[in-house]
C-alpha cells in the first residue's frame, strides 16, 4: 500500500448552501442522498437532492445554480430550496436510485421496493416482488452502451450473444395481455442468498395509463445468481461484473456466468466493506479501513493505493478527486497523486454518522454532505479560482502542478498553462526570485518580450507603446524598473520581519530571512537573468519593433554588468540594435570598441572606421586601455602594440569590403602606420564592388612607405593585368631605386663585422611585407614585362654598380655588345654570355665574345680559361682558322690543344657525313632515318608570334619556360604556376616523364 503523500493544500470546495431538516420534519434524521439532474417543465436541467430519512419519508430539495456565462467553471450555486415530500414506508429509506430518464425514484425500505415519480407529485407504490431485499444497484456502462447489451445470461459469449435472450426472457416474463413496455432498467438486487438480475419495466414515458396511478411499473426477473457467501453490504455493478463486499472481502461476479472470483480478503478485524463507483475514470474504489484500492472492471487494481487520515463514513466523488466524509469532517484525496489536498469542518466532532452524495456525471460540481440533520451543499471551486489562491498563498510550485494535470486531463488549454507560468514568472520577479521567474517566462508561449521592457528602461521610451496593458490576475504591482522592485521587495521584507517579531504571520518567503541578500547582489542577479530571458527571445520570430527593443535593451543590461565580450558579441553580429539609443551611453562609458562594432554592423563605415582611428590614437598616447586587453598577462608594450594592431586590423576589415574611395584614401595613412601588411590588403581587396582609381592611389600613398606602392602596383599588374605603361615604367623605377638603396647601405656595412651583418639582415628582412628580396623581384620583372620604358629605367642605373639589370635593359635595347661586356666582363658569367649568344643564333656572336675573352681592354689580363670554355662548348660552330688567328701568342698551348685538336676532328667528320648523305640514293632509307632521329628528338619552335600556353600573352623577346610535357609559358605564368606542375595540371614530382631530350630553336 502507498504511504501518505504529502501536499500543500489548496481550496477545491467552497460551502454555498445548507438545509435544515428539523424545520420541516423535527422527528426524522437523515439517513440517505442522491444528487440527480432532471428536466424541469422548461425542459432546462436543473439539479435536484433527495433526503431519504429514517421515518421512511423522501423530501426534495431544488439546488439553485446560476450557470453565468455557460461555462461549467462559472456556475455559482445559490441555494437549497424545499419542493416537496412523500411518505414511502414506516421505515428508514435506505436506499435511493433515481432513474433520471425516465423521471422516477427506486426506492428501498424495509426489504421491499417502492416506486415514485421524480417530482414525488404521488405517493409510492411497492413494487410486487419478493421481500427481504436488503441491496439494490443499478448497471452502470459508458455513454453509447445499451444497458441491455452484454447481458449474456448463460451463453458466456459476451456483448452481443446474450441479446436473444434477454429478449426472450423478457417476452416470457410479461404476462400475456399485459402492457408493452417502452422502456426500462437493469438492477442487481441482494435476496437472502441469491442475487438477482431484474429488469424495472415501466409503463409508457409518463409513466401512466389506463391501470397506472402514476408509479407503476414492475420487475422481471432476468436471472438468478447463487451470491457469495457472507452478508453482503456493498455492491457496484460495472459493465458485465458485478463488484460485492463482505465481512470476509470483496469479489467479483460475472453476470454472464454466474462465476465469482475473491478480488481480496479483508483483515478480521476491519471496518464494513464500502464501495463506490468512479464516473471519471470508470474505475471501482474498494475501501478497507482507511485505504482505497482502484480496481478495474476485472478487479485488476490499477494505480497507486489511497491512505486516508483515520476512518470514514461515507465515500464521494468530484472530478479528480476523492471525498470522504467522518467526524464532521470532509476531506479531498486526489485520485491520482493521493495526498490530501483540503480539509473542511461542516458539522464540529460527535456529530454521529455523516453521509455524503456527489453528482453522477465525470464533470461534477457538487458535493452534498449531511448529518443526522443538517445538509450542506459544496460547490468544486472553478479551476482558475483555485489557481489564483494558490498563488495568493505564494504556493507556485503548487499552482504549477495544478495547472499541468487540468492541461493534461484536457481541462485547461495551453495557452492558459502560458498565462500562469508567465503569471508566476511576475511573482517570483517581485518576490526577487528572478531565476527562477525567468524560468518560468521561458516555459510560457504567450508572453511577449516587450513585457519586461518597462523593468529595464523607464517610461516614457521608445518602446513603451509595445508593452501590453496586461495585468493578468492582478495579483502583481505594474511593472518597473528592476532597482525599484529590488527596493521595494527589501523593504517589504524588513516590514515583515518586524511583523514576525510582533508574532503576525506573514507569507514572506522564508529563505530571504535565513539567507538575507545585498542591494548590489540582488540587482546583479536581475540583470544577468533578465539578460537570458532577452537572449533566449532573440532566437524567436518577432517584429521589426520589438527585435529593436530586445536587441538595444540587451545591449544595455550588458553594459551595467560590464560583459565587454557580449557587448562586443552582439554589436559585431547581426543585431537589431538602435545606435541613436546606445551612442551616448557607449561614449561616456568608454566603451568605443563596442560602438566601432555596432556602427560597422549598422553599414555606418565611416564612423566605425573613424572611431578605430581614434582609439588607435589613444592607444599609442595611453589615453585608453583596451578592456579585453586589461587582464592580458603581455608587458605594456606588447599590449600596445596588439591594440593598435586591432584596431588597425578591424578598420581594415571594414576598408576592404568598402567602395567609397574618399573614404579608404582618407584612413590608409594611419593605417600603414601601423601595419604596411593591413594597408596593402585595404588597397588590393577583391571584396568591393568597385576598384580604385590607380592614379588616385599611386599619388595618396605616402613617399616613405615604398613597399606600399611596390605592392600595389604588383598587384595591379600580375593579378589585375594592366597594361598601363606607365605603371609599368613606375614599378620598374620604383624597384631600381630601391635596389641601388639596398646596394649602397650593404657596400656601407661591409665594413661592420660577420655578426652585425646577419643581424641587420635579418631584421630588414623580417619588417618588409615582401619574402624575396627587391633586386630578384627587379631581374624578374625587367625581363618579363614589355611595358615599361627600359630607356628611362637605364638612366635611372646607368651609374650604379646594378650590372646585371642593366644587361637586361641593353638586351631589351637591342645592344648585343653591351650585354656580352657585361655579363663576360663585368660579371665575368661564362655561362650566362654563351646562353645570350645562343639566342642571338649567329656564329660571329661566339667569335664577338671570344675576342671580348682574348682581349678584355681597359688594362684586364686576358681570360684565357673562358676562352677555352667557349671554345670547348661552341667550338664547332667556329670557323678554326679565324679561332687561330683571334688566338693571342701569350695563351699557353697547353690550354688550348685538345680543344683545337676536337674542332678540327669535328670539322672533318661533319665533311665526310656530308658526303655519305650527298651519296645516298634512296629516299625511303632517309625518311626513316628522319623519323628515328624525331623519334629521339623533340623540336620546338619558338618566334615573335608564340604565345604563352597560360595567359595567351606573345612571347616575343620574353624569357619563357618549357614544361617536359612541351607547355610553352612566360616567366610571370612559371612563377605562378611554379616548377613542378605544368599548365595541364600534371605533377611532374609525383608523375615522373621522361624524353629522349629537345632541341629548342628561335
């Protein structure tokens, strides 16, 4: 069995109306009721009680109910009204049935049974039947059974088998000649040891005719069942099973088979066995002392035990609960939960046996309960009644769960579950609980965030006309802002405090006098919470207007808490936030980042940028410290350095999606202050729509920030295209100026030692943006670039010691001789001035540089180990009697022997295969000669009108790159595409190519 579960309790009954019996019969005293629902002579339903009485008389009483706006929960019962008696026998009444329809009374009396109308117009007739009936009950089924149906009087079948012979056995017990009847009722009657199925037939609706003084009707016997053994005191007949108590227990009968089953035996010392019907759940409560065990209609105990305080009287019922009435005395047990939720005095102690009745329908009302005397009528307070006292009593938790089980019993709808979390969410906020009123404003659906608005800025504001007038129950003071509630709610609690002294009691929450809270802590709590409350609306569908007001009042909690990371969270996502409302505030708080932010994500590009400007000021002069930088554990430098750096860096971001080129000039100086790299991102952003005016660029960069411009213009010319000559021509300045400048300052340190060298080295290198250095980037561009002015670039180098560019230059100019002095001479690149040769393509450029070898002029020994690197490669293509006459009488023999020695071999073999293909005869022979030697050989051809396999430029004079694959591309492509993949996209590091080899012509 449960224990007793305790619960808080709440006002279910409320008593209305009571009757006095003694006023109309002073000998009698009560001893049965029946609560019924009748037609009246409008044909409205109204309520009626009947008293039986242990003189054997029956009163009437009307109960009055005004049914206000028709909704069950707003009936208000009036009063008890007397309407008539009747006398039934000299004996007590014991039991009443009313039979509601077809307007009579069942009655049982000293072992017989009378009949009377509802309205007890007529005296009561007795039925002829057998006496000694010490127990009637009527066959109770759900709405929509015929209460003839399942009647399976010995075939065992169920439902619908036994219907022939009901009907059969009907026909044979109505005499012949007899009446029709229209109608009737099934009842279970207890005689001596039999138990027995009887059928009330009555005469037509009015129940009167020719023979009938106004109660007739009789009973015919359907069936005969030997009962239990025992006296049985209790019995409920639920659809096809008939539930009896005895002194030994209760059991189970099936009235189909006649076979019964013991449910449970009952102590032998108990009280009597009592039952009752539950109309709500269809259900059968079995008492034994004071616990009720729920069975099904198979006996089946379903659910959890009821422990009643002591013992009881009478049992009733009304919707969800149990009512059991003792010692003037009733009290509600709920049928799920089974705690005792109310407790009433209606009769004071040694009132002597109480008796109680409740309504029939599952929706019921109406409690009666009466002593020997008296009748007092209850009425179930209406739900949201019970709420609302609930919450007066500061009893939420309790209001909660009343709410949730009338939602799930389909009694209460969700949108009122909402109301009354929104309700106690208010309650516990000026109870200063605000966590959990928060919880309870997120579990509510209906609440509007506007709602709280009033509780974190004052009215008036701009939003004050989104604010519902909703007072709900008005069980709350209006709203206000959170320090006035928080002072409010203190002082209301000292005043309590006082009173608990003076011994009044108050509903004060307890936990505030145990754990008494500070101002400062308090408000700090209602910020925080309220902030989550906003944050979670954030994720709802609002209108533009509320969404403003969520946004910017969250912004505003946040700043009295100082969460500069949510502050700056919400200003740099997408927010709703009013910059007008919050300017002012952010300023005088300090909170500039927070403002850049907010104005960067409102599209406002020119104050946010000017606002990082401002603050990357007051950085370098320490006016202003970075609030996410404060607990940083860097040194100061290191920390000024990496806000500049910020607010640099989030400028930037807002420059490279921007167009407005006023703008972007405006703030790249203080920016490439700070950072060159940040600069020439802002300058070569692909995020804006529309690009910059190169000339406007060129002429706002500043003269000093030379990488800068270099970047720039790169990046104009490699990734952009352009094909303005002049860029071209001022890049290829700008690098030459820049080379002679690092040429010159590293001639100056060669004088400083090995150690002093790498370190300045190292740390020019690591504050340039560039990660090569500017004479490779020079060579690279002089030779892949046909736009510049070469003529103006060689005067710029023409006397700095930059030889090999200005090699380039001479080649670009066409002055061969030029190019060979310097790279033979000056740079003394064997290498390099016979590759030049090579691509010149005449024999007198190898003999040119072969005297440039002999004979170097200005005072230069003659570079004979160069000489005979040429001839050793290119002596082939020299005519050796001009070598010999070049040869200078001072050059050792020895170095120059086998050379000679090879050309001459090599001249006479290339006479005698001359002759051998002169002579022969067969051209078949020489084209499959042809094709081995193009089967060993690749051949490409290079002139003025190739173009390159990438970017489709003509190669013209270009330097060019071939990929094994015969891909034909300029330098600029190769640098992008690099070494190892080619322009189809094939690696030749991981898919290796091998051929025969190439020969490349110009």
């Amino acid at each position: 069995m449960a224990k007793v579960e305790s619960s808080m309790a709440r006002v279910v009954l409320e008593p209305h109306a009571q009757f006095d019996l003694t006023a109309h019969s002073r000998a009698s005293s009560i001893r049965s009721l029946a609560l019924a629902t009748l037609p009246d002579a409008r044909r409205h339903r109204s309520t009626v009680l009947y008293v039986g009485t242990n003189s054997g008389t029956l009163f009437s009483l009307s109960v009055d109910i005004d049914d206000g706006d028709g909704a069950p929960n707003d009936a208000v019962l009036r009063k008890l009204s007397f309407l008539r008696s009747v006398s039934v026998s000299d004996a007590a009444v014991e039991c009443i049935s009313v039979i509601e329809e077809f307007g009579k009374v069942l009655l049982l009396s000293n072992g017989a049974l009378f009949l009377v109308d509802s309205e007890l117009s007529n005296r009561a007739s007795k039925l002829s039947f057998s006496k000694g009936v010490s127990l009637v009950t009527r066959r109770r089924f759900r709405n929509g059974e015929s209460e003839g149906l399942g009647l399976g009087l010995g075939s065992g079948s169920g439902l619908g088998s036994g219907l022939g012979l009901f009907q059969k056995l009907r026909m044979n017990s109505v005499k012949e000649g007899e009446m029709q009847s229209e109608g009737g009722c099934v009842f279970a009657l207890v005689v001596g040891k039999r138990l027995i199925l009887a059928e009330l037939v009555l005469g037509n609706r009015n129940g009167k005719n020719e023979r009938d003084d106004g109660g007739g009707g009789s009973l015919v016997v359907l069936k005969e069942i030997q009962c239990v053994d025992g006296v049985v005191s209790a019995m409920v007949w639920l659809n096809d099973s008939i539930v009896v108590g005895t002194v030994n227990g209760y059991s189970l009968i099936s009235c189909v088979t006649g076979q019964s089953s013991v449910i449970f035996s009952l102590p032998d010392v108990s009280r009597p066995p009592r039952l009752k019907l539950l109309h709500k759940e269809w259900r059968v409560l079995l008492l034994v002392d004071n616990v009720g065990v729920i069975v099904d209609a198979h006996g089946q105990p379903v659910g959890g035990s009821l422990v009643f305080r002591h013992g009881l009287d009478s049992v009733g019922e009304i919707g969800s609960y149990v009512v059991v009435v003792s010692d003037g005395k009733i009290e509600l047990y709920h049928k799920r939960y089974g705690g005792c939720v109310q407790v009433l005095p209606f009769g004071g102690e040694g009132v002597g046996r109480c008796v109680v009745a409740s309504e029939e329908d599952r929706d019921g009302r109406l409690v009666v309960v009466a002593t020997a005397t008296k009748v007092v009528c209850y009425q179930k307070l209406p739900s949201v009644e019970q709420i609302k006292d609930l919450l007066r009593k500061k009893n939420y938790k309790g209001a909660i769960s009343l709410v949730e089980e009338l939602e799930s019993e389909g009694e209460m709808s969700k949108d009122l579950l909402s109301f009354v979390h929104a309700q106690v969410g208010f309650l516990l906020l000026f109870d200063l609980h605000f966590k959990e009123a928060v919880d309870h404003f997120l579990l509510s659906d209906t609440m509007q965030p506007s709602e709280v608005f009033p509780f974190i800025m004052r009215d008036p504001n701009r939003w004050s006309l989104l604010v519902p007038r909703n007072r709900y129950w008005g069980l709350h003071p209006p709203p206000a802002p959170l320090e006035d509630v928080i002072d409010d709610g203190l002082m209301t609690i000292q005043r309590a405090s006082f009173l608990r002294k003076a011994g009044v009691e108050t509903i004060v929450d307890n936990d505030l006098f145990l754990n008494p809270v500070n101002r400062a802590d308090l408000l700090k709590s209602a910020i925080k919470n309220i902030s989550r409350y906003l944050e979670a609306c954030r994720e709802k569908d609002l209108t533009e207007s509320v969404r403003e007001g969520v946004d910017t009042l969250l912004m505003y909690l946040y700043r009295a808490l100082n969460c500069v990371e949510d502050m700056e969270r919400l200003a740099s996502s997408t927010n709703w936030c009013v910059v007008e409302e919050l300017e002012q505030m952010l300023e005088e708080s300090g909170h500039l980042r927070t403002l850049a932010f907010l104005c960067a994500s409102k599209g406002m590009s020119s104050k946010a940028v000017h606002i990082w400007r401002i603050l990357a000021r007051n950085y370098s002069s320490g006016l202003w410290k970075d609030p996410a930088l404060e607990n940083s554990t860097k040194d100061s430098g290191e920390s000024l350095i990496s806000s500049r750096s910020i607010a640099a860096a989030e400028a930037s971001k807002i420059l490279e999606e921007s167009s407005d080129q006023e703008l972007i000039l405006q703030h790249l100086g203080w920016i490439a202050d700070i950072s060159q790299v940040l600069a020439v991102k802002v300058l070569t952003s692909e995020k804006r729509e529309i690009h910059l005016s190169p000339d406007e660029v060129v002429t706002t960069i500043d003269p000093q920030k030379v990488e800068i411009l270099q970047r720039y213009l790169q990046w104009l010319i490699e990734d952009q295209d352009c094909n303005d000559t002049q860029l071209h021509t001022l890049y290829a300045l700008s690098l030459a100026k820049s080379a002679i400048e690092v040429f010159e300052s590293e001639n100056i340190c060669e004088n400083l030692d090995s150690e002093n060298i790498e370190t300045r080295s190292l740390a020019v290198s690591k504050n340039s943006i560039f990660d090569t250095p500017v004479r490779e980037r020079l060579q690279i561009f002089l030779q892949s670039s046909d736009l510049y002015d070469p003529e103006e670039v060689l005067y710029l180098i023409e006397g700095s010691e930059l030889w090999l560019e200005k090699a380039i230059l001479y080649r670009r100019l066409g002055q061969e001789t030029l190019v060979l002095q310097i790279l033979a001479l000056k740079l003394e690149d064997s290498e390099a001035a016979e590759q030049y040769c090579a691509e010149i393509g005449r024999a007198d450029a190898f003999m040119q540089l072969l005297e440039m070898y002999l004979d170097p002029q200005d005072g230069k020994d003659p570079m004979f180990t160069a000489a005979v690197r040429l001839l050793h490669n290119h002596g082939e293509s020299l005519d050796p009697l001009q070598v010999l006459e070049k040869l200078s009488p001072d050059m050792p023999l020895q170095l120059a022997s086998d050379t000679l020695l090879r050309m001459f071999r090599a001249r006479v073999h290339h006479h005698r295969q001359g002759q051998i293909v002169h002579n022969l005869s067969r051209a078949v022979d020489i084209d499959a000669r042809l094709s081995r030697l193009e089967e060993r050989s690749r051949h490409v051809q290079i002139d003025d009108e190739s173009l390159c396999d990438s970017c489709d430029a003509r190669l013209g004079t270009k330097l060019f790159a071939m990929y094994p694959d015969d891909t034909v591309v300029c330098y600029k492509c190769y640098r992008r595409q690099g070494e190892s993949v080619s322009v189809s996209g094939r690696n030749f590091k991981e898919d290796i190519l091998f051929k025969p080899g190439w020969l490349v012509s110009r």
